[in-house]
C-alpha cells in the first residue's frame, strides 16, 4: 500500500501506522477472553513507540480459542492465561516486561513462552524468561520478560502470541518496552493479582526481615 504523506507529519505518520495496526490482531476481540481485560494500549516515550495488544484468558477458554488455532494451554487448563502481541511503531523493539506483583506467579514455574500459528505468523523472542527477586528471601516473581535479539521486531512488525499464566486473577500494573540503551517506554497491562493472603505473607516476612536486621546491628 502507497501513503500519501502530503500533509501529514512526520508525528502524525508515526500515529497513522499505530491507529491503523492497534487491533490488526487476535487478542482484543477474541469471545474466549474476559471482556473487560482484552484490547491494546500505545506504549510511548521520546524515544520509543508500540503498541501492545492483550488478553485474559480464564482458566480452560485459552485452549478453546478458535481465535488462536487452539493452542495448548502449558496449565493444562487450571489458571489463567496472560496473552499479549507487540505491534512495532518505527522503532525497533527488545524486550516487553511485564511487571508481577510478588506471590502473583509460583516462584518455581516455568509456564511463560510464546505461540505462533497461521495466519497469525510473527516475530519469535529470541527468549521468554520469569525475571526472579532473591533478595529478600523468599524467591519472588517480579516481572515476565520476552527479549528480541535479533532486531527485526520493527517498523509494524508484530511479534508473535506471548504468554504466561498464573492461579490468579487480572489487575493492570506497570509494564514496559524496551529498544536498547535509553529507549524505554512504560504502561500498565494486564497482570496477576495476589490472593490477600498471599500478600500479606509476603510483606509479613519483609517486615520480619527488617526487624532482624535491625535487631543484629543493635
């Protein structure tokens, strides 16, 4: 398709090619995710620009997805599902961490990874980790992280289905995109909220931790 850029700025360009991508794909209008935690959000600073697409999928409706192809559900069907796709402005895009209140995934999983299927081909990450907090104990889940090495995540590329699930349910916490070096962008998307008692015990214990600390150097 040829754009005709009289008129249109260099900025207003940048934001024809995200409106007209912001829900090219699956994620903001499939039936099987819960309605009110499925759409896209503009990630923005000086220096970077995407957009990031997103589903919940309540437990047993991810592999159902006929949206998606079907695709297995690492849970095997017993949490929810955190689905998100990149689609890139001019720049080219990293990394997408999303963050995780602590509790909010076990520390010992492994349920994070990324899913392609025709037509819906993308861009693969060249890794999807959970980014892990030893300090203080206990292990925690901070964030769930899908790097691109290889720098062809750019100019409208999308990448490809990204996931992981939890037990718990969706709030919106802080997430970010990154190009490399000072290219950093920051939003809120979608992600697992704690029982409260989850959270109380992990505070319970930093408290606890502090209080030792202090107790040994006094």
């Amino acid at each position: 398709m040829q754009w005709n850029l009289a008129g249109i700025g260099r900025v207003g360009f940048v934001l024809l090619l995200l409106g007209g991508s912001a829900l090219a794909g699956p994620l903001p209008s499939d039936p099987n995710a819960l309605n009110l935690w499925q759409g896209s959000k503009i990630i923005t600073s000086a220096k970077i620009t995407a957009t990031v697409e997103y589903a919940v999928y309540p437990p047993g409706q991810f592999a159902s997805s006929a949206a998606l192809n079907n695709p297995t559900d690492p849970s095997g069907g017993t949490d929810y599902v955190y689905a998100y796709e990149i689609v890139a402005g001019t720049q080219t895009v990293k990394d997408l961490s999303v963050g995780i209140t602590p509790g909010g995934v076990p520390a010992a999983s492994t349920n994070i990874g990324n899913y392609s299927f025709a037509p819906e081909f993308g861009v693969a990450p060249t890794s999807s980790v959970f980014i892990l907090q030893t300090v203080p104990p206990p292990t925690k889940v901070t964030s769930a992280k899908w790097t691109n090495t290889s720098a062809t995540l750019w100019q409208n590329t999308h990448s490809d289905i990204l996931y992981f699930t939890s037990p718990f349910a969706p709030q919106l916490f802080i997430s970010s995109i990154s190009g490399g070096g000072t290219a950093i962008a920051t939003n809120q998307l979608p992600s697992p909220i704690p029982e409260p008692s989850t959270a109380i015990l992990a505070a319970v214990g930093f408290v606890s931790l502090l209080l030792a600390r202090r107790l040994r150097k006094s």
